[in-house]
C-alpha cells in the first residue's frame, strides 16, 4: 500500500477512532465509575503516570455499582420501555402517514415531482428545534388549537394535548416525516410502473396489485424509513423535553436531566450503556439493509 | 480487407525474423476461481490492424485491459517492444485506449479533452496547440473544438475519443468495441475512415469486437477467442476460407458442416461416409488422419451451386427439397433440406429478376460444390 | 397510462403538506403579531424583530454559530469526500468493516448519546470547551453525513472517465483532481450544505460539548421556549424559515434550468 493510498485511509479513519470509537469507551469506563465531588466529578481517574500500580488501583476501583442502580430505581427501567413503546408506536404512526404521501408522489407526473420533492425537502432543511417549537403554540391549552376548538362550540373544555405522550407522537411524525416520506419515494419511483399494470391485466383489482406487487417491492424503502426514524426517536430528547412534559419518560431525556440537573455522570453513562446496547441490533439491521440496497444498485 | 499495395502484402507475422511489438507469453488470468484467460500465447507486430473476436465472456476484454494496463495478468509475462510492462503502470505505458462508451470528459471542451494527454507528458506548452489542430484535421472536428461533449453527436464523440487516443502517438491504441453505438451506416463509414488513419498514421491497433464482418473488414488478423483460449489467429481470409475448427467456421458467416467418417484414396483426396446409402463426399486434404477418423467438412454456402438437374461436373452432388428462400436483393440463400434430413443452406447471386427466378418453395434441387470448395475439419 | 392523480392521491398530497406546513405557516403569522399571546390578534407589527435585533446575547449566538457552521461544515466536507472515496474506491483493506459501521453508525445514533461520549473525552483529554470543541463534535458526526451523500454520487460515477485519466497519463490523485472531483462537484456542494444546516440547527451535541462562553443559537432557542411561546423566537423562526424557503427555491430553479438547457443542447447535437 503505498504513502497516498495509507493516508488517504488513514487520516478519516483515526479521526472517527478518536472522536467516534474512543469516546465510546470512555462512556463504558466511566458507567463503571464512582460520583466524586471533584474535577471530572468522578473517579476512579486513570494516571498514566502512575504505572502499573496505579493501572491496577484504577481496575479495581471499577464496579457495576451504576448497572444495578438502574435496575433498582423505577425511573429507568420505565423510561427505556416508555422509549421503546414511543418509538415504536411513533415509528408506525410515521409509516402510516408517510406512505400515501410516498405513493402520492410517485403517482404524480414527471414535470410536478422536482416540485413535490423540493416541497418535501424544505421542512428537512429547516431547523429542527423550529419545526417543534411550531407545535408549542398549537397545541398548549391556551393555544391556537384550543382556541379555534373552543370557539367554534366543538368543545367545551380544552383538550389536554401539551404534555402527554400524544403530544410526542405528534412532535415524532411531525418532524421525522421528511426521513419517511424520502427512502419510500425513491423505492417507489425505481420501482417498473409496468409490473402493475401486468399484475392488474391478470386479473388483480388496483388494490389487490397494490398489496401483492407494489408494497412488497417497496419494502427496501420502507425498512429504511422505519429505521431513520426509529432509532433516533428512541434516544430523543428535544420533543419530549418540549413537548412531553415531566409525565412523558424517554430515557434521552433521563439521560440529560442525568448528567446536567443531578450531575452524576457515572449513573449517566450506565445509562447511555444500556441505551446503546438496546440500539445495538437495530444499527446493525440498519446497516445490512443498507448494504443490501447497495449491493442490489450496483 | 483493404489492400494499398497489391504488390507488397504487408505479412509481418510470416517473417521469421521479425520482431514483435507486443508478446503475450503463457499469460494466464484468474478472478477468483473463474479463469477468464488461460494460458495464452501471441505475437501481435508493429503497424498490425488486429482483431480481438468472439462472444461476450471469451476474454477478449480482459486481454486488452491486461494491455492497457488496468489488469494484470496471474501468470505469464506481456512484453511491449522488448519491455516487460508488469511494473508499468497505465499512466506510464505507451499505449492508449479508445474506450467502447467513448469516455469523453463531460467538464472539459473538445480542444481540451484532445489536449488532456498532452499537457500531461512532456511535450513544450507551445507545440500542444499545434498537435491538438493536427488531431482535429484528422478527424474532421475542427469546427466543434470549442463545444462540450454534450453538444455534439454520437459520431462527433466517437471522432473526438478517437482523436483523444491518438494525440500522444501511442505505440499502441486499444479500441473496445468503438463503433458498436453507431448505425450501420455510420458505422461502415467510419469502419473504413478508421483504416485510414492506421495506414496514415503507422499506429498498430488492437480492437476488441464481437462483430465478425467488422473484424473481417478492417483487419490484418484476426484472434478468434472462446473461453479465455486463442482458437485460431489468422488473416480474415485464413479465418473464413481454412478455418481450424468447427467454432471457428462455424463462427464467422455461414457454413455448412457435414459429419463423417474420412478414408484417404490419394494423397490429396479423402472421402467422407456422412449418410448411410448416399454416395461419400470427396474433399481435399493434405491432413494425415487415421482410418476412419471422424471428421466435419465444412463448405460455405455461396461455393454451393442449386441446379434442378443434377450437373455430373463436380465432385460432389446431393438432393434435396428448397424449404426456405432468403431474398437479399442482390444474393438468395436456399434452405434445402436434404433426402438425410440435414439441412444446407446455399447462396446464390440472383442473376435473373425475380420473375424469371428459376428456383421456388418446394422444389426438388441438386446441389453440387467441387472437392476444393470447403475445408475437413478434425474439431 | 392515466398520469392524472386518483382523488386519493391528491387528498394523501394536500393533507400531508398542509400537516408538514401549517405549523410554520402560522408561526410566521405570528411573529408580526404585536400581541405576545397566541390567542389574541393585537395587529400586524414588527416589534419582536426589532427586539430580537437589539439583543445583543442573541446576536453573539448567532455568530459563534455561523462560525462553528463554517468551519466545521468545511472539514466536514473534506474528511466526508475522503471517507467516500475511500468507501467506493478503497477495495479491501483491514478494518474496512469497522471503518464502514464508523462511517454509517452515527447517521442513527441519539445524539445524546453521541453528545455525552464527546465530553467524557474532551475532558479525559483535558481540552477545554469552547468553539473549538463545538467544532471537532459537529465535524465529526456530520462528515459521515457527507459521505453518504458523496459516496452515493461516487458509486453512479462512470469508472471509465477515471481509466480514462490514467490511460491519458494522470496519477491517481491528478485523476481525481482533474475528473472525478469537478464532475462530483455538486454533490460535494450538497454534502457542504447538509453539514452546515446539521451544525446550524444542532442542540445537543452542542450542549455538551460547548463552553460558557460559546453559546450557540440553538442552545439560546432552547432555553428561551422551555417556559412556552416566545415572540422573539417566532421573529427568528420566520427568518430561518425564509431563508432556507429562498435557498430552496434558488437552487431547485437553478437545477431545473440547467438540466433543461443540457437536454436542449443535446437533442440539437443529436439532430445535426
């Protein structure tokens, strides 16, 4: 391998070990850590000055201490499972609206869809804190919503909205729509119109074909939308932080409230261990799908 | 084939003495457990047209990019005029490539695409200009030097990739399959245009096709390739008239083949017992073959003559029934099926107009070939 | 074939746009409001705007913004390209596995967890938090943005542009320097663009990777609608929004009418 080929690997490479891979394990040493009321606020603090001795005090001042914490208290056992039932319900719900509007614009005309993409690719590049931040004023008892509903005689008490785990759905589809809606549009338009149209002039109804040739063809796309969406949403915490309020448990807000409210960062990183190692499998079922797609491209 | 000079045939390959510009010796490639180029060997000389032929996979690909330098053979050594080129690699080799989807720089003008290669070697900033004109001369472009190649037709980029290969002088110029997006016509046209630029400029060309009348046309010789191996590597009138095997006769326009048992009666003379109660065919061959060998006599269609009487002036006679008629303007080719039910296709040029055409559907014909007119082939 | 929309497919189209929309929509309508409360019209002023130029902890925000977007988008974009190229082009290596799960894992990773990670080794490395640390975070998490972008672009790329270099004389890095790049070109443009708008709107890992005194924008935001509607968020809304609507458009219209002459000049070479 020569010099230009070596570096060119090599410098991206050691960039992500130091700023992606390393941190990774310093989370995992210091779930393994003590509080301390010192700078860093936890020990035991690796000196490598201090040579083997102090390789081995630091060993053993590692424990499990922080893993059985968690299990011990309610608040996160409850919180990985509330994440886990958002997400996936959130997931779904995404799917569900996602998909007809996918399909829409597949369906279109050639001349209207750079129009519909550029529609659907707007709300991704605008900030995503605006886009749930938009939602505050909507959805709050005292907000638009309410005061439309109230007004026009629909109801006669405010829907408690803000600060229930609908609000997160909604906050969830709302925002990740963009990561759906894409995948599911590209699979779609690659998918042959003229498959349908045989399924159809062989004696399937419009919704028979839909069912037995198109949905199945645009799994690819559907498998990467749920993903995108899936496995950020289980470790979010703007939208329940906004929206949520203190009833709704997501363990990315436990997380934060963790580390920067009760700043105990060992207790923390045990729980970024346990978050990480749920997401585990999923990353890696990302990651074989999205060989696969590429491998089935190429 | 096109011939300059009647008086002096250029057969560089006959010269035991000359040397070659481009060796393949024992050359062998492998891509993983499929051998795509199997133990090959082959002398290729200076100022050649020579042809690559045969079907999509038989290697022939592979063997020129081992040229060009983007693969490089498992085994084996290649030599290009006295050098071994495995450590060259293709930024570095006298050879150029004319890619077969024309790769033209989309970014770049004409003038520049043609100038790429030059401003990369060491010719002085100042003569570039002049060579990069010359090119445009040759190839007629002159007027599009400033367009980009999005902005001019198909067979404008087939001219510029053309241009662009020939700008440095190469020793060597690779073509892969260039005139396969052209249209028949066009395609003839610059089939003879790009003979001329090899004459004129003196380059030895090496063109992989899969056509077989273009390789007929324009080249000195021709390697006919199947399956990584070299069948037979002769001039298109050796490849058409004394093929060396069934593949290769088989290969190359049309042919009849004739299975049988072969029994010398002279020195020069065998004869075939290729059905049962019918008298043997008489063909010559100097080729020493053991008593009762089987062989395949292979005669073309148009040495075939159809006659409604059976004419008893040449060597071989059978009869059968016209089934089919392929009117081509200019020839008609009979499908006869035989009294052995073997069918023989027979080529005649329609020297009559058609309504005085002597042969119709469902007659009963004679055809008859002399005992020169094809080749016994023993594989 | 019918390519006028079903009923269906129209009203799928409408809904999920007025969704995708409304809530903005009304966010700039309610940023000319001179009520602060969303639930009364008080008339259509541009006091919040004023407000929102005149403070000054907003206005430092959003330069030290600007600056980590810049900086960080950029080396983004060169590790990205390099990664990309290495991903497409590398063939095999050792760890080429570990490099690929390196490069797609933080695409879907949570951010806090990404955020976290980041500090525990700023500090275990004892760097201390500012505008340079925001920068070494962002680039990190967004150069596997850009190189999913660029090696997307890279694997339609046609090989034999790239032989064709090398037959005509080019090293490998003259090859890519002088073909493939200009060709790749907006796809490196767009993987830029999707780094600085990643970095712009980053809350979390900015969070806890910045110091006291390199607050970002998003952090300012965040802390600013915890407690609810804030006028002076709505004002700063509307502004992002537009330009990024402007942004938008201006390339989308670019794109077309550059793909338009393209196909014109070619179907005018081709009838010659």
């Amino acid at each position: 391998m020569n010099f230009r080929r070596f570096s060119l690997i090599s410098v991206p490479y050691l960039w992500l070990l130091i700023f992606f891979l390393v941190p990774f394990l310093i989370v995992l040493k210091i779930a393994l850590s003590d509080t301390a009321i010192a700078i860093p606020p936890y020990t035991p603090v690796l000196d490598p000055a201090a040579g083997w001795a102090g390789l081995k005090e630091f060993f053993s001042g590692l424990d499990f201490e922080n893993f059985t914490f968690l299990t011990e208290d309610d608040l996160y056992w409850k919180a990985y499972l509330g994440s886990l039932k958002i997400a996936t319900i959130s997931t779904l719900l995404t799917l569900m609206v996602g998909y007809p509007i996918a399909y829409a614009m597949a369906q279109a005309a050639d001349e209207w869809r750079p129009t519909l993409m550029m529609l659907v690719i707007l709300p991704f590049w605008t900030s995503f804190l605006i886009r749930v931040y938009s939602w505050v004023g909507i959805i709050g008892n005292e907000g638009l919503l309410n005061h439309v509903l109230l007004a026009s005689g629909l109801i006669s008490q405010p829907l408690q909205i803000m600060n229930t785990p609908t609000a997160v759905y909604l906050g969830i589809v709302y925002t990740y729509l963009p990561f759906m809606i894409l995948p599911i549009y590209s699979a779609l338009e690659k998918m042959d119109t003229s498959l349908t149209e045989a399924a159809v002039d062989l004696g399937c109804s419009r919704g028979q074909a839909f069912w037995l040739v198109t949905l199945p063809l645009s799994r690819p796309g559907v498998v990467a939308g749920c993903f995108l969406v899936f496995i950020p949403a289980l470790g979010e915490f703007v939208i329940p932080s906004l929206l949520g309020g203190s009833q709704t448990l997501m363990i990315g807000k436990v997380l934060w409230e963790e580390f920067f409210s009760n700043r105990d960062w060992p207790v923390a990183s045990a729980v970024a261990v346990v978050l990480l190692a749920i997401l585990v499998i999923p990353i890696i079922l990302f990651q074989r799908n999205q060989q696969k797609q590429e491998e089935a491209g190429r | 084939m096109a011939e300059t000079n009647p008086q002096k045939v250029f057969a560089p390959w006959e010269d035991p003495t000359a040397v070659p510009l481009i060796r393949f010796e024992a050359v062998t490639k492998k891509f993983g457990t499929f051998t795509a180029i199997d133990n090959l060997n082959l002398k290729i000389y200076r100022g050649e047209f020579f042809a690559l032929l045969g079907p999509s996979g038989c290697g022939k690909t592979t063997l020129m990019r081992m040229l060009a330098g983007f693969e490089t053979p498992s085994e084996g050594a290649i030599w290009l005029d006295g050098q071994n080129v495995a450590p060259i690699p293709p930024n570095k080799r006298p050879v150029n490539m004319m890619f077969q989807s024309y790769a033209l720089f989309p970014h770049l003008s004409v003038w520049e695409n043609i100038a790429f290669g030059l401003k990369r070697s060491d010719m002085p900033k100042d003569q570039i200009g002049e060579r990069v004109q010359e090119m445009l001369r040759l190839t007629r472009l002159e007027q599009f030097a400033k367009r980009k190649p999005h902005q001019i037709s198909g067979g404008q980029r087939q001219r510029v990739a053309l241009a662009r290969s020939l700008a440095k002088a190469p020793k060597l110029l690779l073509l892969d399959e260039p005139l396969g997006a052209l249209d028949k016509k066009l395609r003839q046209e610059t089939q003879f245009e790009l003979m001329d630029i090899q004459e004129k400029t003196g380059t030895t060309f090496v063109i992989v096709t899969h056509d077989q009348e273009e390789a007929m046309t324009v080249a000195t010789r021709v390697a006919v390739m199947d399956h990584g191996k070299l069948i037979q590597v002769a001039t298109p009138a050796g490849i058409y008239e004394t093929p060396n095997s069934v593949y290769v006769a088989d290969f190359i326009g049309e042919v009849n083949i004739f299975e049988g048992a072969a029994r010398r009666i002279s020195d020069d003379m065998v004869e075939i017992d290729y059905a049962e109660g019918k008298a043997p065919l008489r063909a010559v061959t100097s080729e020493a073959l053991a008593p009762a060998q089987k062989v395949f006599f292979a005669v073309r269609p148009e040495k075939i003559l159809v006659s409604h009487q059976p004419p008893h002036e040449r060597a071989n006679e059978v009869k059968g029934k016209i089934v089919d008629i392929a009117y081509l303007g200019n020839i008609s080719t009979y499908r006869v099926r035989l009294e052995t039910g073997q069918m023989v296709s027979a080529q005649m040029t329609n020297a009559k107009r058609l309504a005085r055409r002597d042969f119709t559907w469902e007659d009963e014909v004679w055809l008859s070939w002399t005992e020169t007119a094809g080749v016994v082939l023993t594989r | 074939m019918n390519r006028k929309l079903s009923w269906f497919n129209v009203t799928s189209l409408t809904l999920g746009f007025a969704f995708l929309y409304l809530p903005m929509v009304i966010l700039i309508f309610y940023s000319f409001n001179a009520s602060k409360l969303v639930t009364v019209w008080a008339g259509f002023s541009t006091r919040w705007y004023v407000a929102l130029f005149h403070d000054q902890q907003f206005l430092d925000a959003a330069w030290v913004t600007l600056r980590v977007g810049v900086m960080s988008s950029t080396l983004a974009t060169v590790l990205g390209t390099m990664a990309a190229y290495v991903l497409v082009r590398g063939g095999r290596f050792t760890g080429r596995t570990v490099f690929s799960g390196m490069i797609y894992a933080p695409l879907v990773m949570p951010e806090v967890i990404t955020g976290l990670s980041l500090l525990l080794l700023f500090i275990a490395i004892g760097i201390d938090r500012g505008i340079f640390t925001i920068v070494l975070a962002h680039t990190t998490f967004a150069m596997c943005y850009v190189s999913v972008v660029v090696s997307s672009r890279l694997m339609t790329f046609d090989r034999s542009l790239e032989e064709a270099a090398l037959d005509l004389g080019c090293s490998a890095f003259d090859a890519f320097r002088s073909v493939t790049l200009p060709i790749i070109f907006p796809a490196v443009i767009s993987g830029w663009l999707l780094a600085f708008t990643l970095s712009l709107d980053d809350l979390v890992i900015a969070s806890f990777a910045s110091g006291p005194s390199s607050t970002t924008l998003p952090i300012k935001i965040f802390s600013a609608v915890r407690l609810g509607v804030n006028p002076e968020i709505n004002a700063l809304s509307t502004i992002m929004i537009s330009i990024v609507t402007l942004g938008v458009i201006t390339t989308s219209l670019i794109s077309k009418n550059a793909i338009r002459r393209q196909r014109e000049e070619e179907q005018a070479a081709a009838s010659q």
